[in-house]
C-alpha cells in the first residue's frame, strides 16, 4: 500500500497540472480593471503578450519558455458594479500557480493606479500653458505592435530615440524580440535606450 501511495504522488508530481479556468471577482468596475490588467501584461516583463483587445476586455499571453512554455488567455466579465477576471490557464509544471500569480500582479498593478489617481494634481484649466504630461514609456510589446503595423525600421527607431522607455533586454526577451521579426537595429537601438536611463 506504501509503494502505491508514493508511485500516486511521484506521479503527481511528474505530470503537469490543468489549472482550467480560474475566476476572481474584484470590487470595481470591468472599466477600473482593465488598465491594471494591461498594465500587468505590458510592463510586469515576465510575460509575452500574444493578443490584446481593449474593446473585449480580453488578451492572451505566454509565460515561461521552452518545454515549460505556456499561453494563457485573460477576459473580463461585468458582474454589476463588480468585474470577474476569468484566467484560462493550460497545463503548467508542478509549482507553478500562473493563474494566482497573475491575479496577484493585476491586484498590485491595480493598487498602484487607484493610488496614482488619487495623488494626481487636478487637471489645469483650459488654455492653462501647463505641458501635458509625457506619454507612458515604450515597451517590447509596443516596439512589436509598431513592427506587426509595418512601420520602416528607421520610424521605430526614431520613436525608440525620443520616447521614454521600459524595456526588458535579457536573452529570452532579445530572443522573442528576434523571433518577432525585428532587425538587429532595432534591438540595438532598444539597448541604447536601457542604457541612457542607467
């Protein structure tokens, strides 16, 4: 009876779990929630971003790599003045929670533009000479949708040089990067970026 126990776990162990689909409500509206969801997406960078739509309130992901590599779907569901974040998750390796882990991010993300907002300075009046504020930094993501609208490799390069950024630059990043179709100069350009802020 022992050997068959430990045999269950050992087996439990090995083979990856199906995580389904995984629900949390929070207590704000879908309207509220989705800028901390594509924030969590966008600038988290641990993941890859597949497909994002802001209408739907819906995007898909891939985190991990390798053998380990997963995609994951995301949507959110008006529920009154609440909003349920549904979280479709496939097999993921022993260990990992992809769906909790993510949750958590978009709760943190969530905090920080709740706080933002309610620290922001009121607007200026109209035909005040007061600058708006910059444009959020640029990401891997958004160099990838400026290369997926068939923008020439010198216009994203200019757009790399004169906007703020975030990049995530280690191997894997760089890799997805290539992966993604860009040029070596584009990549060279987003390093350069990173290094400025150094």
């Amino acid at each position: 009876m022992k050997r068959l126990v430990i045999v269950v776990l050992l087996l439990a162990l090995a083979v990856p779990a199906f995580a389904g689909t995984h629900q949390d409500v929070f207590n704000v509206p879908c309207r509220a929630l989705w800028p901390a969801v594509s924030d969590t997406l966008k600038n988290s960078g641990k993941y890859w971003v597949q497909n994002i739509d802001n209408a739907a309130m819906s995007a898909s992901y891939n985190v991990g790599g390798g053998p380990a590599k997963r995609t994951i779907s995301v949507v959110l569901i008006a529920q009154g003045n609440s909003c349920e974040l549904q979280t479709q998750a496939g097999a993921a390796p022993p260990g990992h929670h992809d769906a909790a882990d993510f949750k958590d991010r978009v709760t943190l993300s969530l905090a920080k533009l709740q706080n933002a907002r309610a620290s922001a300075p009121a607007r200026p009046a109209q035909g005040s000479s007061e600058k708006p504020p910059a444009g959020a930094a640029l990401t891997n993501a958004d160099v990838v949708k400026l290369k997926e609208a068939g923008l020439s490799e010198q216009v994203i390069i200019d757009k790399i040089k004169a906007s703020p950024t975030q990049f995530h630059l280690d191997t894997d990043d760089m890799l997805q990067l290539r992966h993604a179709g860009l040029s070596d100069g584009i990549i060279s350009a987003m390093i350069h970026a990173s290094q400025r802020k150094e």
